[in-house]
C-alpha cells in the first residue's frame, strides 16, 4: 500500500509516517498544493497512493480544496470507484462543516480528529479493507495514551 500524508505540522507528519510505516510506503508533504502535484506524479508514474491521510487547515490550499482537486483527477482519468484513493480526513478542525465537507465534497471515507491514537488509526485502516491485522514486533506510536496534536 502506498500513503500520502499531508499535514503541515512536522511532529503530526511524523507521528502519522510512523503509525502507517508498517502497512505502507509512506510520502509526506506540508500543503495542500503539493498534495496534489505529489497525487499527479504518483498516477503518472503508475505508482498510485491507496490511501490519503488529509489534514484540513492547511497553507495556501486547504485539505478541502486539495482532495476535491484530487477527486477531480481521478474523474478526468476515469478510475472507477475502487482505484481512487481512500481519504481519512485527520484535523482538530472537527465543526460539522468540515466533517459534512469531508463526506460530501471530498468524498473522504471517516474523519479522525485530533488528538488521535494510533489504535484509533490502525482501527480505521482495518475497517475500511487497507489493512487485516496490526503487525507482529511493532513498537506503539502512542503506548495507549493520545497523540497531544493540534
């Protein structure tokens, strides 16, 4: 499985980068700008992401506007439903705009808010298929406690 990250706090990105290091190739960027240069890459080098981890309040373009951008390319390439790439919006921004967004616009498959742990994250990927179970020997991101995040 290939992911790509996006959030602009490097202490976020990273925690993220480490929870789904053992499921996934992982790619981290800050903006929402390069989220997508990154998504048309990946596509052009036939590399596809399966999954997007979104944070929301981001410089320039937002999460919002990166993965609607997003869902557009995947139109305009014609991927059918089960080649887009699964979105897991993850923002402390957790108003029901930006969750009703998130499901609408964005079409992201659940919405974590901040903080977060790695259990919830790793429960994510296994509910929606990414993942089957949590792998043997892995250190915990969290240890139980919550990732203190914003």
């Amino acid at each position: 499985m290939r992911a790509l990250i996006v959030e602009d706090d490097p202490v976020s990105r990273k925690l993220l980068e480490f929870i789904l290091m053992p499921y996934a190739q992982c790619e981290a960027v800050a903006d929402g700008a390069s989220a997508v240069k990154a998504f048309q890459n990946a596509l052009k080098n036939r590399k596809p992401f399966h999954l997007i981890c979104m944070d929301i309040l981001l410089p320039g373009m937002d999460g919002h506007q990166a993965l609607e951008q997003i869902r557009q390319i995947e139109v305009k390439r014609g991927l059918p439903a089960e080649k887009c790439a699964k979105a897991f919006m993850v923002s402390a921004h957790n108003e029901m705009k930006n969750v009703t967004r998130s499901f609408f616009q964005g079409q992201a498959l659940t919405f974590i808010s901040k903080p977060y742990t790695e259990e919830e994250i790793v429960e994510e990927l296994k509910k929606f298929g990414l993942i089957k179970d949590k792998p043997q020997n892995k250190k915990s991101a969290s240890a139980g406690q919550k990732a203190q995040l914003e």
